[in-house]
C-alpha cells in the first residue's frame, strides 16, 4: 500500500471566507449551480416563494456573519455557500476540516469554553451524536423537517440536510470509456493494480458508509481483494480527487458532487460511474451550536439548507436531496437513480454505531494503516 504524502493535508483549518461573489477560481458561466431564484425581501426573505425567514429574523441575521465549521468536501461547501450568500446577502466563515478532524476540533473548543461555530456540518452520525452528548448542540427543528422522513435527529438536536454519493470514478486522460470499470467487481480485477486510490477508512461518514458496503454488500473478502490492488491511500476525499484529476492515479473512489465541480468548473479530465452493485449514500447533518452567537443568521442558514432552493443546490452539486419534493439528480448527463430504488445503499444510523468502529479496524488491519 502506498500513503500519499504529495497533496498536503490540512491539519488545523483552513478558513474561507464567502461573500457575495464567492464562487471558487471558476467563472460564473462554468458553475454547477445555475438558474437565478426570485428573491423578495419586502416582509421578510421570501425564495421561489417559500418563506425561509420572517422580517425580524431577516433584518437581524443581515447584520450579523455566520461562522460555519464544516466537514463537507471544500469546494462543494464553497458552491453552496455562494449560492447561500447571493440568495440571501448573508456573509459566512468557514472552518473546514475532515470530519475525524473536524470532531477533534468541535469537542475540545467545547471543553475549553471557546468553541467558535454557529452553525456545524457533518456526516458521519457517530461524530453528530458525540456532540449531542457533549452538549455542542442546541436544540433547533427546520421548519418543514417533520415532514420528511429522518430528518430531525433526536428531537431537532441537529439535521439531516442531504446525502454525499461514494463511487468510482476515472481519469478520462488515461482511460477510455470503452475500458473504464463498471463495477465494484472490475475496480479489483487486477487491471488496475498500483494504479488506484482509495482514501483511509477512518475520514468520517464517507468511508464509514463504504466499509459497511464493501463488508456487507461486496463480501466480507472485499477489503483484502482491494488492498491486493496496491492502492495509494489518501488522507482526505479533497486529495485523492485531486490526485485523480493530475493523473496520480488512473481509477479511484470518488463522491459524485467533488467529480462533477471538477469536471465542470475546474475542466478536470474525470468522469464517475454507476456500478453495477449500487451507489453509496451517506449522511450529512447540520446543527446550530448551544453557543452561537449568530444565531438569526445560524436559522437563516439551516431554513436554507432544507428549503427547496437549497435542496435544488444540493442536487446541483449532485447529492441527493432529503427533500421527497426535490427530484433526484441529473449529474453530467447521467441520471441518477431513486434513492430508495434498491440501487443505493444508504448506512442507517444504527449501523453506524453497532460496525463503525469493527469496520475501521478491519479495514486498518487489512490495509495496514497505521497512520
């Protein structure tokens, strides 16, 4: 196995700051995110016609800048907030990290008394819950989430806004498409030896979801048969994609979202497929913080994410929207099937309490990582 050292990780936060034009190195003309929203601030912030924030909340969250840790891919984080501040006028910092990382950083700013965020994104429900139990969350149910179904965790304690899409994807530069992998099954048939990546199992809710696929939906053998490909192990999804796009490595597990920025805004040579066995979904959540000190602009924020606007953004980017209203994506001309059509596999919260942990060492002890 290789460890990649080439793509530097960032190990205390990187913040970025979004404003009204922030939109990433890309131009508008190549962004995922099209079509403008109606936007009526008369009595309130009104979009498409879905009220997202009464007057007084409005008036009080334009004055106010969110802090926003996030645990989300970089450059998807950075579209959705552009999308958030030209809809809204609302400025964001953001502190984005792995959420492994992230969940260090939340829960030791908690126990000193300086935790910094209103507002904090996830995936991975044993990283929202660790939080939950240490008090990290105050309670805040979206308007509308009752509606639909596992959206409001424990009460309105933090908030499932959508779900990331893991699957493979190729360097169209140096695979064509007559020979890239359709399957899970192709990825370890040894044609693409040393010439793959993988990202280490402990990231977050990504490789969490992934492991408990590869382990009970590919065979319980499934680890040693990719490890026997001689992967190079990426810390973060963010590095192997770039990885992917420089031609590091020529196949590779990619999210749909980070493919499809690449490919579009960055002009990347990428592509991502459909296997055959099924794509992995897994959950992102979003929680205001028991000590936000922004809080108008913390409810502005969520009300957004769960919206049909912010969903529609989401889908854009290619996750699948929480929203049963919101039609599922249409990613680079593929559409993407239902989520409950039996051809996604989406880890369930038990799930990730009860083979979490078991997984992770499986996969450090086939993998051998030790890092």
């Amino acid at each position: 196995m290789k460890l990649s050292s080439k793509i530097p990780v960032i190990g205390t936060g990187l913040l970025l700051v979004m404003g009204m034009a922030a939109c990433g190195s890309a131009d508008a003309s190549s962004s995922v995110v099209t079509g403008a929203a109606s936007v009526n601030t008369t009595n309130g912030l009104v979009i498409n016609g879905e009220t997202i924030a009464d007057k007084a909340t409005y008036d009080k969250a334009k004055t106010e800048t969110l802090s926003l840790y996030s645990g989300y891919t970089e450059s998807s984080e950075a579209a959705l907030v552009a999308a958030f501040t030209k809809d809204t006028g609302i400025k964001v910092n953001v502190v984005r990290l792995t959420p492994n990382k992230l969940s260090e950083r939340v829960l030791s700013e908690k126990g000193a008394g300086k935790l910094g965020a209103d507002v904090i994104r996830t995936s991975d429900y044993r990283i929202a819950k660790s939080m939950e139990d240490a008090g990290v969350w105050q309670n805040y149910d979206v308007p509308g989430a009752s509606k639909f179904k596992d959206v409001s965790i424990d009460g309105g304690k933090f908030t499932r806004m959508f779900d990331s899409v893991y699957t493979l994807g190729y360097n169209t530069q140096l695979v064509k498409e007559a020979d890239a992998p359709t399957s899970w099954a192709d990825a370890v048939s040894g044609k693409w030896q040393g010439k793959i990546g993988i990202v280490q199992g402990g990231s977050g809710g990504s490789t969490a979801a992934l492991n408990r696929f590869m382990d009970s939906k590919l065979g319980p053998d499934y680890f040693k048969s990719y490890a026997a490909q001689k992967p190079t192990i990426y810390d973060s999804l963010g590095a192997e994609a770039t990885a992917l796009a420089r031609g590091e490595v020529a196949v590779g597990t990619v999210t749909i979202s980070g493919t499809n920025l690449s490919a579009v805004q960055d002009k990347a040579p990428v592509k991502f497929i459909v296997p055959k066995e099924g794509l992995v979904a897994y959950d992102y959540f979003l929680g205001m913080t028991s000590s936000a000190k922004n809080t108008d602009a913390a409810k502005v924020f969520m009300n957004y994410n769960l919206s049909k606007q912010g969903q529609k953004v989401f889908g854009q980017l290619g996750e699948y929207p929480v929203r049963t209203d919101v039609a599922p994506p249409t990613i680079m001309g593929v559409q993407l099937p239902a989520i409950d059509s039996g051809k996604v596999y989406r880890m369930t919260n038990a799930d990730a309490i009860n083979f979490g942990k078991s997984d992770l060492a499986k996969w450090n002890q086939v993998f051998g990582y030790t890092k």
